[in-house]
C-alpha cells in the first residue's frame, strides 16, 4: 500500500531532489525532467508548483545562503565582537559539511550573469553581511577579512581538497586558531 503525500511534503520532497541536481549542474544544466522522474510525478507538476526552472533555482540558492547565515547568527546568539566572530567563523566551518548547500551557494554565484539570479545572490551576501556586522559588531574591514576568508573556504571544500596530497592543499588545510581577525581592522588598514 502506498501512501499519498500531503502538498507540503511532495513540494519538499521535490525541493531536495532538485537541490542535489542544481548543486550539481547548475540553472542551465539542471533536468527539470531528472527531478520530476526522480519524484516519481510529471514535469508539469513541478512547474505547477514552483513556476518555472529559475524560480526553483532562485529558491533553493536563497535557501542555501539562508543556511549559513542563519546559522551564524545563532551560534553568536548574546556574544560581540571578536568572540562572536570566532563562534560565526567555527558554525560556518562546520556548515561547509552540508556540500549541496555549498554548491547550491557556487551555482548562484556562477549564474549571476542572469539579473534575477545577480539581484537574489546581491541580496543574500548584503544579508550574511549585515548577520556579521550586526552580530558582532566588528568595522568595516574585519567583516569584509572573514567574508572573504569564508569564500577561500567554500572553495577549498567545494574542491574537496581533503582528498589531495600536495604542498598547497596542505597549506590551505591549515586549522584557524581564535584570534585570527584581532590584527584586521579600519585602523590598521587605512
């Protein structure tokens, strides 16, 4: 005997098939067909749905920025400053583990060419930007510092670089200690 699936639940069931294939091929490589095969229901379905291909795309790349922003934000929930940065910093390492939400992150970043997908990518960096600033309160500098450290690592885990023995994927495999950001400031950087 089969179940039936309530709306909600085959909207998300099909939400986390097409993360794993956009994660993969991105917004034009994508099979809307693959999803809607994989999900056991027709393609008409999935663009009743969610619209069209780009609007499922536009959702889950939200989504996928979502993930870690708000997850940073919890785990500095009541701390400031640099404190708060370093719980940020070790939330967003351990984010990187969830690979589909990272490529989900890459794919927007690589479909920018389209304005839509530009202003939704725009609008969750201002988002994770502001989660850093707000929640700790470091300058301008510190925050664009650990942003742009956190890119580094989204690379480096989307190249699954664990899995490479050389002199450089060694060097980028480096642990980061507490205390990292306390040098980089507006001061200091003017």
């Amino acid at each position: 005997m089969t179940t039936r699936m309530s709306g909600a639940e085959r909207r998300d069931q099909v939400l986390g098939i097409a993360a794993v294939e956009f994660a993969n091929h991105g917004l034009h490589g994508a099979s809307v067909e693959a999803v809607a095969r994989a999900a056991g229901i027709t393609q008409a379905y999935v663009f009743r749905l969610f619209g069209t291909k780009k609007a499922l795309f536009l959702e889950l790349v939200g989504a996928a920025f979502d993930r870690f922003s708000d997850g940073m934000s919890q785990a500095a929930e009541g701390a400031a400053g640099l404190d708060a940065l370093a719980m940020m910093g070790a939330r967003y390492y351990e984010s990187l583990a969830d690979r589909t939400t990272l490529l989900l992150q890459l794919q927007g970043f690589a479909a920018c060419g389209d304005g839509e997908v530009r202003d939704l990518v725009r609008s969750r960096l201002a988002r994770m930007w502001d989660t850093v600033a707000g929640g700790t309160g470091v300058d301008p500098v510190t925050v664009k510092s650990f942003l742009a450290f956190g890119m580094l690592l989204n690379n480096v885990a989307a190249l699954d670089v664990d899995e490479v023995a050389q002199p450089w994927a060694t060097g980028v495999r480096t642990r980061i200690r507490p205390g990292l950001f306390e040098h980089i400031t507006t001061d200091t950087n003017q």
